[in-house]
C-alpha cells in the first residue's frame, strides 16, 4: 500500500494539485484526505478508482502495473480461459467417444451371441 500511497503523491504533485483540491473532489476534508496519503486511513478501491479519475491516471499506474504488464496480465487471463474452454470441449469429445466404443461392444455383443 505504501507503493500506492507514494505514486498517488507524487502525481498529484506533478500535476500541481493540493491536498484541498483532491480532498474537494472526493468530497472529503482535507485532513482526511491527508491521513489516506500519510497511510492512516485505509483506501478503499472505490476511492482508488475515483483518485485514479482525478489524477487522470488508471489505477494500474497507481498500483505501480504499468500497461505492459497489464497487457500480459490480460493476454494470459485470456489464454486461461480459452485453455478451459478447449478443455471442456476435448472432455466432451472424449466422453462421446467412450459412449461411441460403449455402443459398438454392445453391437459386436449383440452380434456375437446371434453367431452362437
């Protein structure tokens, strides 16, 4: 957190901004506003998404992610669900394959006992 609390500082310094001003626009008062940057009162994700929107940054950039690694974060997420998808479809084929192998020993059974 304390990671988060310092990209938010320096920031908001960057950009010129007071605590008064970041205080005002989340609608709080600037001694609480104060106490989230010195780490005496715990930021909630919501207030990290609206001080995120004020400092015209992403909250990636706040949690020190930069867009790279939030890309890659992204392109695996996906891979891990198209992964699933691809096993849950091969799962389902082997399933009607063995349903398939079922049907024929019952047939070639079937046939069998005609024969004797």
């Amino acid at each position: 957190m304390k990671v988060v609390i310092e990209k938010i500082k320096a920031i908001r310094k960057e950009k010129g901004y007071s605590h008064e001003y970041i205080a005002y626009q989340l609608n709080i008062g600037q001694v609480a506003y104060s106490k989230i940057e010195k780490g005496e009162t715990k930021l909630t994700l919501e207030r990290l998404i609206r001080i995120a929107e004020i400092l015209e940054t992403s909250v990636g950039t706040l949690l020190g992610i930069d867009t790279k690694t939030a890309n890659q974060l992204e392109l695996q997420q996906s891979l891990h669900q198209t992964n699933k998808e691809k096993f849950a479809l091969i799962e389902l084929l082997y399933k009607e394959r063995l349903k398939e192998k079922d049907r024929i020993i019952e047939q070639m059974e079937r046939t069998i006992s005609k024969l004797l």
